[in-house]
C-alpha cells in the first residue's frame, strides 16, 4: 500500500464549479464571506488538524469556515441541518412513544440501540458499495428510502396502531437507511472540499448535527406534548426533502470507482484495517467509548420518566442541553488537540463523562441532569470528532467508504451493545447501578488504553498530506 494517496478527483475542481446554474463563482464567493464574516473570529478555533502531540497554529487558508467557500458544501451543509433537525424531533418522539407503550427499560433502551444495530450489521457493505458506486446516488437512495420508512410510521402512529416490537421494527429500518447513507456521506466530503480542508469540514459537518440536536430535542418535545407523536414523525418525512433535492442538483466532477465484488471489496478493507497499527488503535477506542457512553443517551428516558417524573418536554431539554455542550465543543476541540494532542483529549473525554456520570445516579435533581447532559455532550463530540478526523486521514480515497464503514460498525456496534447490557441491568437491578457501571467501565479502560491502544502520533500512518 503506497504511503500517500491522492483524491480521485482534484479538489480544485470544486473552487471552479458551479455549483447553481445561472450564478457566477464570484457572486457565490461573495455571498458566501458576506453571510459568514461576522461569525468568523469565533468560529476559528473550529480550525482542527490531527494532532498526536501539540501542533503549530494553522494559516489563514485553513481557517475554520474555509469549506463554506465550497457552494456544494455550503448547499448540502444547510440541507443537512434541516435534514438532522427532523430526525432530533424523530428521535425524541420515537423515545417518548416507547415509555408510553411499556415500562421496561429495556424497550426504552432499544430505541437508542435500534439506531446503532444496522450500522453494526451493514455498514461494512454499505462501505463496499460507496466505494463501488456512485456516492451521490448511493445517498440519494438511502435518504429516499428513510423518507418512505418514516411517511409509513407516521401513518401507522397516527391511526393508532402502533406496539412496542413495531415501534422498533420501524427504527430499525431508519437505521438501516442511515447505515446505507453514512459511508457514502462521509466519504463524499473530500469531493466537497478537498484535503487540505477535510478536518474543518468534518468540524462544521459535526457543529450542524449537534446544532440540530440542541434545538431539535426541544422543538421536539414541544410538539409531542401539543399534538403527539404522529406529527414529529411527519415533520421528520418532509425534512429529507429538501436533501434530496440538493443531493439532486449536485454534479460533482469524479472518476468512475473501479468495481469490485462486494465481498471482495469488503475483505480489501477490512484487510487493510487490520494491517494498519494506527487504525486497529483508532478502532479500539471507539468500541470502548461507546461501549460506556452508550448509557446516558439510552436510559436518558427512563431517568426523566422514572427518577424526576418529567414529561417530554423535560426530556427534550435534556436532549438540547447534551447538543449545547456538543456545539460547545465542536467550535473549540480543534485548539484542544493542537495544545494537548489527541490521546489527551480522548482520555480525559472519558473521564470527564465518567465523573459526570456519578451525580445522575445519585440525585433526582432537574438541574444536575442538564448540566450532567451538557458535559457528556461535550466529552461525546471530542471523543468522536477526533476519532473520526484520525480514521479519515489515515485511510486511502480508494477504500475510504469502507474505512469510514468498518470505524463506524466497530463504535456504533459497541454503542448497541452498551445500550442493550445496561437497559438489561437496569431492569435487573437498578437505573442508579447501570449509570455506576457505565461510568467505571470509562474510567477503568482509559487509562488501560493510554497504555494498550494510544492514539495515533500527528504523523503516524497519515495518507494524507
């Protein structure tokens, strides 16, 4: 395997190309840096390049709203906000749903892990089929298909004929979409931007999910207790709409992947994964990390339900207040791992949702919950950001789908699976037990992997420049 690798198509292409017909470059430019120039001194400590140790400051041509310049990644970006907020209000009406059906916490559990399953069981063809076609269209399908899924539950919701085990069938099948789409989403954005702006881009692509998760959550709520779930589920249907139509309009300039069969092209990657030191490392700490950090999210309902007697809209605030602190992070984890480097930042991460952990479990306080959601949050974005960043610029164009397929199949399986033990020890002992679990297991395995599996120096196993 060679050491360095370039893209497939030059990124150059995508400061050149226009991306609406009938504008010019120059208008989209200017517009672009009017709408974002106000936001620009904050926003540059977004500015994150992989860091194993301490790194100098970046230049000006890699500031943080650098992508924006991109009218392909500007267009998708906003689509993908609305299409992420949708699925916030999905997902909190789905959660909220389940502890109206039954009072297991195990069912309650599930409606977090039926979201991670099919990343877990089909991402890695999902990655072999981004890398043998046409990314743009494998997108298209994917989010067409959620948009269906989610048309059919709302009507089935609507007319009341919703069950527990249907309720999960149905987020089961979102996440099969989302498993489809992931790899090719990922891997699409370097034929946004290019390399030397993939680490901003990824930081940006991280702000708008987490942005969506901070209002979406509390809009969420909002509806269900005004109008029920039925129409969060509708809105989340109209949401991939305007994705689509964006994902439609978008032409990008790329060579023709060469074919390979599926299961040829998933033994290349999987192949080169376990051959690379730096990636197995990288692979080891994502399926630790959401093997703990599973908990909060998972057993959040049944916190808000059984321990405070909340409604939805509590539970939709705590949701909002773990995207602030998402946000939060997103906007100063580039100059975190430039000062301290990136072992530094997961391991602390780790600890710092360990600790936050603890006064969940042994408080019924409304105020100790929000700030609890805000610092896991924060620690959950610096986790997976850095993580994601290292798995993309260690890993060739070539293969990357299936790169981007097996990092998330190893930390969203070991998210599903943390989330179905400790919805089981919930039941079997207590709330309280399972969070105290969760958060030795944190604490115990981020010293050991600082030791067993450290992340990857600045430099070590990069394809990229």
């Amino acid at each position: 395997m060679a050491a360095h690798v370039t893209s497939q198509a030059d990124p150059r292409q995508w400061g050149a190309h226009e991306y609406f017909k009938g504008a010019s470059n120059a208008r989209m430019a200017h517009r672009a840096g009017a709408g974002l120039r106000g936001f620009r001194g904050a926003a540059r400590r977004v500015g994150v390049i992989d860091a194993g140790s301490p790194a100098p400051s970046p230049s000006p041509s890699s500031s943080a709203l650098a992508p924006f310049r991109f009218p392909a990644f500007r267009a998708i970006w906003i689509a993908n906000l609305a299409s992420n907020m949708g699925s916030m209000i999905q997902s909190v009406a789905a959660a909220w749903l389940m502890t109206e059906l039954t009072p297991s916490h195990q069912f309650v559990a599930l409606v977090q892990a039926s979201a991670s399953i099919p990343i877990m069981l089909l991402g890695i063809f999902a990655g072999a089929i981004a890398d043998n076609f046409d990314r743009r269209r494998v997108m298209l399908a994917a989010q067409s298909a959620m948009l269906v899924v989610s048309a059919a539950l709302t009507v089935t919701t609507w007319i009341g004929a919703m069950s527990p085990v249907l309720l999960l069938c149905f987020t089961l099948a979102v996440g099969c979409g989302t498993a489809l789409n992931a790899p090719a989403w990922q891997a699409s954005v370097r034929l946004q931007v290019g390399h030397e702006h993939l680490p901003q881009a990824i930081a940006l692509n991280t702000i708008a999910f987490n942005l969506a998760r901070s209002v979406g959550p509390a809009l969420g709520g909002l509806l269900i207790s005004l109008t029920g779930p039925a129409p969060a589920f509708a809105l989340n249907a109209l949401s991939y709409v305007a994705l689509i139509l964006v994902l439609l309009r978008w032409r990008p300039d790329i060579t023709p992947p060469k074919r390979t069969p599926i299961l040829a092209a998933i033994a290349t990657g999987m192949r080169f994964c376990a051959q690379s030191d730096p990636l197995r490392r990288i692979l080891a700490r994502g399926l630790v990390f959401g093997l703990g950090a599973a908990s909060f999210q998972a057993l959040l309902p049944s916190l808000v339900r059984d321990r405070l007697h909340g409604t939805e809209i509590v539970y939709g605030l705590c949701l909002a207040a773990f995207g602030a602190g998402s946000i939060c992070a997103a906007l100063g984890i580039g100059a975190m791992r430039r000062r301290w480097g990136s072992e530094t930042v997961v391991g602390a991460s780790a600890l710092i949702f360990a600790a936050a952990l603890i006064p969940v479990a042994v408080t019924r306080s409304l105020p100790l919950l929000l700030l609890a959601s805000f610092v896991t949050g924060a620690m959950w974005v610096s986790t997976l950001t850095t993580l994601n960043v290292a798995m993309q610029l260690r890993s060739p164009e070539s293969i990357l789908g299936r790169c981007l397929s097996i990092y998330q199949a190893v930390t969203f399986g070991g998210m599903a699976l943390g989330a179905y033990l400790l919805g089981l020890v919930a039941d079997l002992w207590s709330l309280p037990v399972a969070l105290f679990a969760a958060a030795a297991w944190l604490a115990l395995s981020a010293p050991a992997l600082r030791i067993f599996a450290p992340m990857p120096g600045r430099n070590e196993g990069r394809v990229l420049p």
